[in-house]
C-alpha cells in the first residue's frame, strides 16, 4: 500500500497522520456525548482535556516506542521525530494519557474515575481507527499464515494482526457504548472492562507480530498487557464499592434540561 494520500503544496500528507486525526475526533465527539449525560464531567472540559491528552499522548507513545528501539535511533537521531512514518506504542500513549488525566482532574475537581469513563469509549474506537495507518505504512503484521484472510507483505502471506486488534477494539467499544455504560455499577467500570478486554486480546495477537518491542526475551506489550490487567481487577475489586447510580443513564442529556426549564420560562 501507498502510506502517501496525497501531496499538498510539496508535503506529503500520509494515511497514518489521516487515520490518528479521524480517530481523535471521533473520540472527542463521543466522550462530549457521554459528558453530556454526566454531571459529573461537564461537556466543555472534555475538549480542555483532549488537547492536552493527545499532544501529551502522542509524546507519550513516541517516547515509549524510541526508548525500546534506542538502539537504531542513537544512531538515527534525525528520525526520533519522524512520527508520520509510524512508530507510535499506544501503551506509551495510555501510561501519558492516565497521567494528563490524574492531574486534569484534580486542578479541575473532576472525579479521576468519571472522567477515564467518559473517554474511554472513544479512546479505544480511535484506538481501532488508528490501527489502519499501520497496515497503509506496512507495519504491525504478523507472521506468515496460509488463512484465507492473509494479507501480502513482500510477497510473504502473513496474519494481518492490525485488523484483528481493529476488529477487537471496535468491539470494546459497541459492548462499552452500546451496553456498558447503560448499566454501570461504579465509577471505573468502563475504564476496568475497557483494560481487561484489551489487555487479554492485545496479549494474544501481540504474539503473532514480527515487530514486537523487547525487554530481554520477553514482548513489552504482552508484559503491560499482564499489568494492566491487574490494574483493571483493582479498579473493579477496589471501586465496585463505591455503587452509585450511574450518571450515563440519564434519558435527558445534562444541558438538554437547562435548554427545556428556559425554553417554558420564556
């Protein structure tokens, strides 16, 4: 595949690039929609946060990405900001992401736990949108398979493993947007069922690809993967104490009620 879409005034505007922006606003748009249904997060903070949680993320994912690969790029150094070729390790982007959002809510009285819950949907789907940028640029695939459903990849048939982590995340996030949120127990559960589901599927298909990052023997990803999943049987052991009424299943979106009182005042 091309990873160039076009070419603009003599730069070239790669698919990678297109699918990261198309998956960050989506993702915007959907937690301002789940903000709305939430008193606890107001809507106009959602659009504070992510302009610091996607810079800070996307820093957070090169980062990440360039420390396990310091090898080849202490000898390359002009290409550690060469982000449109690829290169980006959505666990470094969550680990900075957490972090934005831990200190975003405590300057702004946010509960931490509402605010993961609102974006978390979003997160994940633009998680799952993001992953075609990776097969446009040749890059997180598998090894090779005579499945049916292989792709090509120098003339090599191998496990397409960006489409099956699409396929998974886009699923979290229909189970998450379409169910979860409707009958949330506690303050963490999106955020809980969000880890545990990607964590254990990331596991699985990150031992299928060629282009793992390493620590010693073991695979980085699988390794976070095992953590995370700890960290979301905390949350649920931890926060499933803390039952509430959730805020997600309100029938008249926060904002809409305020626009009807005034509408009778009038």
């Amino acid at each position: 595949m091309n990873p160039i879409a076009f070419t603009l005034f003599g730069l070239e505007i790669r698919w990678y690039g297109i699918f990261i922006a198309i998956g960050a606003l989506l993702a915007i748009r959907v937690a301002e929609y789940l903000a709305r249904r939430n008193p606890l997060v107001p809507e106009e903070s959602i659009m504070d946060f992510a302009l610091w949680g996607m810079i800070l993320g996307i820093l957070g994912a090169r980062i990440y990405y360039v420390i396990f690969e310091w090898s080849y790029y202490a000898q390359h150094p002009s290409e550690i900001l060469a982000i449109r070729n690829g290169g980006l390790a959505i666990h470094g982007g969550l680990i900075a992401g957490a972090l934005v959002a831990y200190f975003f809510t405590k300057r702004k009285q946010i509960p931490f736990m509402e605010l993961l819950d609102t974006v978390a949907p979003g997160v994940v789907l633009a998680q799952g949108i993001g992953r075609w940028g990776n097969f446009m640029n040749g890059e997180a695939h598998g090894g090779p398979t005579d499945l049916p459903w292989a792709i090509t990849v120098d003339g090599v048939s191998v496990h397409p493993t960006f489409l099956y982590e699409s396929l998974l995340d886009v699923g979290i996030f229909l189970l998450l947007f379409l169910y979860v949120r409707k009958v949330r127990k506690y303050p963490g559960q999106m955020s809980a069922i969000y880890l545990a589901l990607y964590s254990a599927g990331r596991f699985f298909i990150e031992g299928l690809r060629t282009d793992s990052l390493y620590v010693g023997p073991f695979r980085t990803a699988q390794l976070l993967s095992l953590i995370l999943l700890l960290v979301a049987l905390f949350i649920h052991f931890h926060f499933r104490k803390q039952s509430h009424p959730t805020a997600f299943q309100l029938t008249t979106p926060v904002g809409e009620k305020g626009r009807k009182k005034s509408t009778k005042r009038k």
